[in-house]
C-alpha cells in the first residue's frame, strides 16, 4: 500500500472498520482521524462504540491516536462543514510529523465532504426551524419526513430516522430551494492523493454482529450511561441522545417500551442504518471495496 496518501476505511457499524484501521496503522505507522458523527460527544462511551482510553483529548487504541472523538458536550452540534475543516487540519499536522493520516467511520457526508469538498451550506434559520419543530409536536415526525421525502427523497431515505437531519434538509430547502442532495453533489477530488476503503461483510453475518452487540450495549452499562447524562441536566431531546439506541433508552426510562422492546427496536433501527450505509459507500466514487468474510488482507 502506498503510504505516501491519505487513507479512508469506510462501512457499515460493527463491519469492523476501527479493528481493521489500528492494524492498518501499525503498519504504515499511522493516526486515526474519526468520521463518526455520534463518537464526537463526550460521555456517552458505550453507545457509540468507541475503542480504548481517552487521554486528555485523544482517545489512544493499542497505541494508536485517534482524533475528533469526545470532543463536544451532547447539547452542542458538530456540522460537517465543521468536520470538514477540522479533519482538513489534522491530516496536514499527522502528515507533517511523517505519519499516514486514517480517516475511519461510517458517516457518509463527513467523509465525502472531506474528500470532495462541501458547497456552502446556510446557516442554521430559527425561524423556519422552529416551523419544522412545531410540525412535529402537532403533526408528527412522520408528516415533515413525507414533506422532505417530497422534496428530496434521497436525503429523507439516507435520514429516516434521525430527527436532527431530517429537520436540517427541509431546512436547507425551505432556505435555499435547493434540496440537500444537490448543495452536497460534487464528486470531483480536492487535490489529494488517497485510497478509500469500504469494508463489507455479509449481510445476515453483520446483522447477527449487530443483534449480538445492541443487546451488549444494552446489558454492559449503556442505561446507566444514558441515565448519567440526563442526571448532568442535559435535555432528553439534546443531540447526543438523538441518535440510535440513546433515543429508545429514553423511552425506556419513560417507561414507554419494555427493555426487551428497546433491545428489539435498536437493533432493528441499527440494522437499517448498516442497510443504508451499504447502499451509500457502494454508490460512492473512487472506491475500493475489501470483503472482509473473504479473509482479504491489508
């Protein structure tokens, strides 16, 4: 492999893209830079899978640093046009020191803007997002995903299910009259070499991994943690208990669903999640695909 690029491991949740990146750096004396959008928030550990130990503000696996987790509270949000830039920085200061950068997540939008650079999205509108918002209390989620679905059908088919981007495409399209899809269409380079790796397994093997490791979550602590985070005072509704598995611990809580209902729930929402993953990483340019149930080697 030539280590005089950047490196991207993309894929689906539990494909093993962290595993197959720090065995990847040991080799090619590499950093890891994340491209998770829920492993950005500090607290909440078990849910969003993260490896090894934080120290300081840099989580180290076997060794190996990887930047850009634990970096904001569960109330703030982290833009891709944020992580865009950031990630940007980090892979100049990794290459400087003579390491390969090793961009590793499964974020689509973080990692094609990294690589393709990101057309100017608007600033956040209150006005029009407190509309949204309001449609949601009276109407439901479902009513502003058919009115994105509307508008822009792949982002509400690449969102379903998280309120946050739901929100923000409509957004973007009420704002501009340009639909998500388009602002984020470029496909062309940024002037940088690299080589983009998307792990695949096989489907009913990686869906028995997630079924198998939402239960785990659930069982190793990731209640508590939840309940820990709503007991600092952050809001059941802020971002970092938006996303998959935090959001049905809180119905829990509300005593809403059963636990067995939770663990059902989060693994079926996290399997629709790989299941979109999948489709997006496949449909990305300028990939190289590594079927990792044939055993293929770095």
């Amino acid at each position: 492999m030539d280590t005089n690029q950047t490196i991207i491991v993309s894929g689906p949740t539990a494909a093993g893209k962290t595993s197959y990146a720090i065995n990847l750096c040991k080799k090619i004396n590499g950093e890891i830079i994340s491209a998770d959008s829920r492993q950005v928030y500090k607290y909440l550990d078990i849910g969003t899978n993260k490896d090894g130990i934080l120290d300081g503000n840099i989580r180290k696996t076997d060794g190996i640093n990887q930047y850009l987790t634990d970096i904001i509270n569960p109330d703030e949000k982290y833009t891709v046009k944020k992580f865009e830039q950031t990630a940007t920085e980090l892979e100049s200061k990794i290459i400087k020191t003579g390491k390969v950068p090793v961009i590793v997540g499964g974020t689509g939008l973080y990692i094609k803007a990294f690589l393709y650079g990101l057309d100017e999205l608007p600033d956040s509108n209150e006005q029009i997002r407190n509309e949204i918002q309001n449609d949601i209390t009276s109407k439901g989620l479902d009513y502003v995903y058919k009115q994105l679905e509307k508008v822009d059908k792949e982002a509400a088919i690449k969102n379903k299910g998280n309120t946050q981007r739901i929100i923000r495409a409509l957004e973007v399209y009420r704002i501009t009259s340009k639909t998500m899809t388009e602002l984020l269409n470029k496909k062309k380079p940024k002037n940088k070499k690299f080589k983009h790796i998307v792990l695949l397994k096989d489907r009913q093997i990686l869906y028995d991994i997630i079924n198998k490791r939402c239960e785990k979550m659930i069982n190793s602590g990731m209640i508590e943690e939840t309940e820990k985070v709503l007991k600092m005072g952050y809001a059941k509704n802020c971002y970092g208990l938006t996303g998959v598995g935090y959001k049905h611990i809180v119905q829990f809580l509300d005593n809403k669903i059963t636990k067995q209902q939770l663990i059902e729930q989060f693994s079926k929402d996290t399997r629709n999640y790989a299941k979109r993953q999948i489709t997006w990483f496949k449909n990305q340019p300028d990939i190289t695909i590594v079927n990792i149930d044939d055993k293929e080697r770095l």
